[in-house]
C-alpha cells in the first residue's frame, strides 16, 4: 500500500485552530498507521511547535512565499493579510469578495512542489473542517484494508470531488 499525504490549508486564525483540532483529534483516535500532513498557510511560524510536537505534519508551505512569483494569483486569489483577529480577517475576506478576489481551492496546488520533493505520489486535498475516521478502524467496524481501498484511485484521476461519504 502506498499510503497518501494529506494536503490541508490553514489561512486565518479560525482555519489555523481548525486544522490543529483535526490532526489532534486523528491522533486521539489511537490509529497508529495514520496519514502524515501537509500544511498550506499564511502563518507557518503558527505550525512550528505543533510539527514538531505530533509529528505528521511533513511539511509547512507558506503560501505567500510560494505564491511570490505569481502577481496574478495575488491579484486574483484572495487571502487577507490580517494573521491574528478572525473578526479582521472575516472583513477584510468580505471587502475582497465584493471587488471580485475569490478564494480559490486551487491554491492546493501551491503544495505540489513540497509535496513531491518529499517522494509522495498520492495526496488528499482536504479542507480543515474535514475529518478522517480511523475510528472506524480502531474500533473494528471496517478493516484496514477496507479503510485504504477508499483512497485507492487510478493514476490522474480523481476520487471525492462532490460530497462523498468515505467509509
């Protein structure tokens, strides 16, 4: 089995804590076999410490030294540059959306160079609300190998891109 890494974005204080309590809350599943992380954010001195305590997370990309050669991305894609007040960060997200900048979930692939340097030829692209349950294995009510077949997906295809309960 080739086991994926999983690609989350951590940008502004709430998605920063979310993304923690997710990967805390896989480790306390008790599941030792779990995937490692990769962070995309716009404060990686944020994941530091946490890296270093759980170690999953692999790698963190900060997402405007990544992006510091793409003007258009800039432009286009927003992400406000309020680091530490959700309730700035939400206003200065807002006042971008009402000139046209959009989030874009295609900033995932500012992760790819990272990610591929540190020999992974799978990737889970993962919001940091979402949850992984390997407490479905840990308590037995599916299989490992059940568990990972999930993630089983043909070269340079794509699997989960609606809604899509796993397992």
């Amino acid at each position: 089995m080739n086991k994926p890494i999983v690609s989350l974005w951590g940008f502004g204080p709430s998605y920063r804590k979310r993304v923690k309590l997710n990967i805390l809350e896989a480790i306390e599943m008790g599941y030792n076999n779990m995937m490692d992380y990769v962070v995309l954010t716009d404060m990686p001195e944020d994941f530091t410490e946490f890296a270093e305590q759980t170690g999953k997370i692999k790698a963190i990309v900060d997402i405007h030294e990544a992006r510091q050669e793409y003007e258009w991305s800039k432009e286009l894609e927003a992400i406000p540059s309020i680091t530490t007040d959700p309730k700035q960060y939400g206003e200065e997200y807002k006042s971008a959306l009402s000139s046209g900048r959009l989030f874009s979930y295609s900033l995932h692939r500012f992760s790819f160079p990272t990610i591929a340097k540190l020999g992974y030829n799978k990737i889970v692209f993962m919001d940091g609300d979402v949850k992984i349950r390997y407490d479905k294995i840990v308590s037995g009510e599916l299989t490992e190998e059940q568990f990972w077949a999930e993630f089983d997906s043909p070269v340079n295809s794509m699997k989960g891109c609606v809604y899509e309960l796993l397992g």
